[in-house]
DNA sequence: TATTGTTATACTCTATAACTATA
DNA sequence: TATAGTTATAGAGTATAACAATA
C-alpha cells in the first residue's frame, strides 16, 4: 500500500524512524534502544488514539483502571503513583476525573487516616471490561503474528532487561 | 536496596508494574505487551528527566536534533513528523522553538516554494553532540550490562515485531 | 486537487513544590 | 520526622481542524 492511497489530512503514515538516525549496520546499545522505542511509540500512539475515538477516554485513566480493576480490594494512591510511574498530583488528578464521572471511589481508612483506598465503582468495572476487551483484542493485532520463538525470546530478554533497568534507574546516581 | 533507603520527596521508587494486571504466570500477549511497554515507559522517563535536568530540553526536541544531525542536507518537515510519529503542526512549534534559540534554521526551497528543509545550526550542531554524549552513555548504562545473547534476541524479535506493527498500524483499520 | 507548512484552540499529562493532616 | 494525599502553577506535547501558498 502506497503512501498516496492513504487519506491526507490529520493522518501520520507511521514510519517510526527514529533508528534512522544512527549509521547503517552498526549494531550498538543505542540502536537497540532505538528500535525498542520505535515499536513501542508505534503501538502505544496508535493505543492512545483508538482509546480516545472509540472510548473517549485516555491511556492514563485506563490504566489506572486496570490496576483497580486488577486489586479489587483497592489501591493506595501512592501505589498507584509507583506502578504508573508518575508522581502522586498526577494520580490525585486523574483520580478527581474519574470520581466525578463515578468510575472510581476513594475509601477512607479507618487505621490510617491520612490514607484512602481507590476502588472502581461497579459502573467504572463495567466500563473497563468493555475497554479491556477491546483492548486485549488490539494487542493481539500487534503482537499474535510474532512467531512463537520470537515472543519467548522477547519475553525472556526484557525480563532481563526489566530487572537491569530498574538497578540503574533506582540507584541515584552521580 | 530498599524503598525506606530513597530520598522521599519528589522521587519516585520506580517500579514499572503494569504487568502486575495481569494474573500470575500466563503467558499473554497482554502481558508480553506490558512488559514491553513497562521497560521502555521506564528508561524512556529516566531520560526525559535527564535531559530536563542536566541539558534543559525534552525528548522531542532532542530526537529532532538527532534527526538532523545524521542529515546534514536537511529534512523536510513533513518527513520529520513521520519518522518522529508527530502532526506536522507539532514539528512546526517545536521548529520554532529551536529556531528561535539559534540551533536550527529553516531553508527556503527555490524549486518547491511550499516546503522548506530544516537543518541545524553549528551551535545546534554542537550542542547537540555534546548531548548525544551523554545520551549513548545514558542507554549504555541501561542496555550495556545485558548479555550478548540477549541482545540479539532482542535485536532481531523487536525487528520482526516492527514490520508486524508497521502493518498493523498503517492498515486503515475496521 | 493534493501537498507543505502554519495557525489557533483546547485539553491532558507532567514536574515541581508548598501545603495539610496524620502517623 | 516521615508519610499520604492535595493544591497550585506553569509548561510541554498532543490532536484537531481550518487555512494559505504552492504544486
């Protein structure tokens, strides 16, 4: 499929060239890291858009449903902020969002009272099972064609790199 | 090392567990996906926040530098918004941006007056090589201690996994 | 008619930091 | 003192869409 047999305007041919830059041949960590950056913005753009168009929704709030909708007895916020990777006034935000639309609940705690459980609202698991199965279903488009060698191999090595990354990035550095 | 050993404020401990959605052992492309995701969202943030701290600028801004580093004849901007999966109108302002600080210029074209190519400056040139410095040792540090093996799972799983995508996501969809 | 690039808009996410209430 | 969460702020990135100039 060509390029010009695709719509014009406000659509981006997806070419993810981001290893463009690096020479030809040369097989180095950065491009590697290229390469793992490229697929992943591919996928996860294209993730981004289809939740906005089919779900009106963003990839932020769906995950954090999906870690709720993974712990049914509910979440700190600050886990939430660990496992999201952002920082507790972005949950809070995202929190405050999804509570007005009665997704989501905070539960205050009675041991601790600084602190508050999230849970999803049976409408908001509702909602997310509707989303989730969509969304497992767009994954499979991505990922199901890798022959099966090539998923244990992905697999395997990005749980290796999973560990790595978290040393050097935990480990303040200087 | 553990959590009570971090600084607490402002820092997050990143543990990266979007995978913790999904149940134990299962071996899904779900999962395969979250783990891909999580790796990546992980160094990808680590870098972010590197290059705010020690170099004052952002990833996209850095990756157009990158882009037109290895083209020293310069890039359309239509051909930069596709490699680096952004509207045109996104390239415009970070353009701007730059443009204004003197590292890249815009150059008219004489024999296609729509367009213009954009390449950077020698003071953009330089800035950016002391950056990418950093950069590579920055992606050395995350991918360096992995084995070679896998590595090369790596490397060749993601470039199957990048044609899959490609084609996944270049397919106008329904 | 199609393409390149610009402009305008509105919104989300984000980091940062100061703050409170509680432990 | 440390932690959980909130608030406020400012800025970047983003999609979207309408637009001008040119091909």
């Amino acid at each position: 499929m060509k390029i010009q047999d695709f719509p014009t305007n406000s659509f981006i041919v997806k070419t993810a060239d981001l290893e463009a830059r690096v020479p030809e041949g040369e097989q180095s960590d950065l491009r590697l890291w290229l390469r793992l950056l490229s697929c992943t913005t591919l996928i996860e753009n294209e993730i981004r858009s289809r939740l906005r168009r089919e779900f009106k929704t963003t990839l932020p709030r769906f995950e954090l449903m999906a870690q709720l909708s993974a712990h049914p007895d509910g979440l700190m916020m600050t886990t939430l902020s660990r496992n999201m990777l952002v920082t507790n006034g972005n949950i809070t935000g995202i929190t405050d969002q999804l509570e007005k639309e009665g997704l989501v609940e905070r539960q205050r705690q009675n041991h601790d009272r600084r602190s508050s459980v999230l849970k999803l609202t049976p409408e908001g698991e509702k909602q997310y099972q509707r989303m989730a199965a969509a969304h497992e279903e767009w994954i499979r488009g991505f990922l199901g064609p890798l022959c099966e060698a090539n998923k244990e191999m992905l697999a395997s090595s990005l749980s290796e790199l999973k560990m790595v990354a978290h040393l050097q990035v935990n480990t303040p550095a200087q």
